[in-house]
C-alpha cells in the first residue's frame, strides 16, 4: 500500500506540473488577445511566433513598410505556441508565419524527435486552418549557453529542414550559417552577456536571411 500511494502522489505531481504549464503563460496570451479588441490586426500580417529570441526582436526596425506582428513570449516550448495557436495565429489571418522556437525545449530536457513531433503538428494546424499562409522555420540557433546540446539541436533541424524541402507550402530559412565563425563555433557578438539572446547583430544576420524570402512572397 505505501508503495501504491507513492505512486499516486508522483502521478498527481506530474499532472499538476503538466496542467500548470499553460496556465504560466495566461497573462501574456491574454496581453496578446486585449491588443487585438484594442488594435485588430493589419490585414494579412506577417506573423513572428515563438520564444524570447522572437519576444525581443524589433521587426518595426527589421522590416520596414511591412504589416508585422510579434507573437513572442519569453521561455516558450514549440508546444506552447501549439497549444496556443487557436489564440495567438489564428485571430491574426496571417499571410506568411514564421516561427522560432524548440531552443528552449532541448535546454528543458526534451529531444529532437519531441521538437519534429510538435513541429510537425503545428505545421498540420498551419495547412488545415490557414490554407493560404506560407509558413517559415527558422532553426534552433547555435548559442554560446547551449553549445553542450547543438548537436540535439542540429537533429531536430535537420529533419525539419528535410520536411520543408518535400512540401512548397514549407520553408526552411538558414540562420544557423550566418551564426557560426570559421572555427565552426558560434559568434560571440551575436550573444547578449547571458549567451543565450541576440545582440542588434544577432538580429541584423537573421533579417538578412529572412528579407529576401519575405520579398519573394506572392
């Protein structure tokens, strides 16, 4: 019997911790959906979603004259914005959506297949609700702080990068090579002290990246 209700007790601790996860980023998909009664959005946006590396990105600097939106919140899994694609892609009617995320995943202790499932599913979500949208991964990044986990990083990229190239409606945008120096590691001015966010470096070879494939958009 102790055994039996150590069990329950670890059961009914996981499933705590699993319902609790949405519910930690209530007040930022709540701040998102008060903008949109406030402010709705432009028509057919670019739409930016994912994790802090998005959340601190200004794309008002990056693309000027284009309709963006900014869908980031700070410490997101891929399946966050999964869960919460219904309340943060959907109101947005996007004609083009980008998403960063699966950084934070691996540093949380996930592998590469959790972050191809998740994508895959958020990719399902893209076809079956916004037909029209073209949809962009940009790749786990390369970073000083998660250097030990790149190669569970670069996993999960690679089988992205292969779905994108079976599917046109799919992109797979290269904003590791940008990041890497001639010795194949990292560059440190991209990085923040915390080597982990991007610096307006950082940022400057992401949007070199991802301009021409946003002015090849019909």
């Amino acid at each position: 019997m102790p055994h039996l209700l150590l069990i329950l007790t670890l059961l009914a601790f996981s499933m705590s911790l699993l319902s609790a996860k949405p519910k930690n980023w209530e007040p930022s998909i709540r701040a998102f959906e008060q903008h949109h009664a406030k402010t709705p959005p432009p028509e057919k946006p670019l739409l930016f979603v994912g994790s802090s590396s998005v959340r601190m990105w200004n794309l008002k600097d990056s693309f000027p004259g284009r309709a963006t939106m900014n869908r980031g919140f700070g410490g997101s899994e891929l399946s966050d914005s999964l869960q919460y694609f219904d309340r943060i892609v959907l109101p947005c009617r996007p004609r083009a959506i980008l998403l960063y995320a699966g950084d934070n995943d691996i540093g949380n202790g996930e592998t590469a297949e959790q972050v191809i499932a998740d994508y895959k599913a958020f990719a399902a979500k893209v076809r079956s609700q916004l037909p029209k949208a073209d949809f962009a991964y940009l790749p786990i990044k390369p970073s000083l702080a998660r250097w030990n986990l790149w190669p569970e990083m670069q996993k999960a990229n690679h089988a992205i990068k292969q779905l994108a190239a079976a599917d046109p409606k799919l992109h797979y945008l290269d904003t590791v090579t940008p990041m890497l120096g001639e010795d194949g590691k990292p560059k440190k001015e991209f990085f923040l002290p915390d080597g982990l966010h991007m610096t307006p470096a950082g940022y400057q070879a992401w949007t070199a990246v991802v301009t021409p494939w946003l002015e090849a958009l019909k």
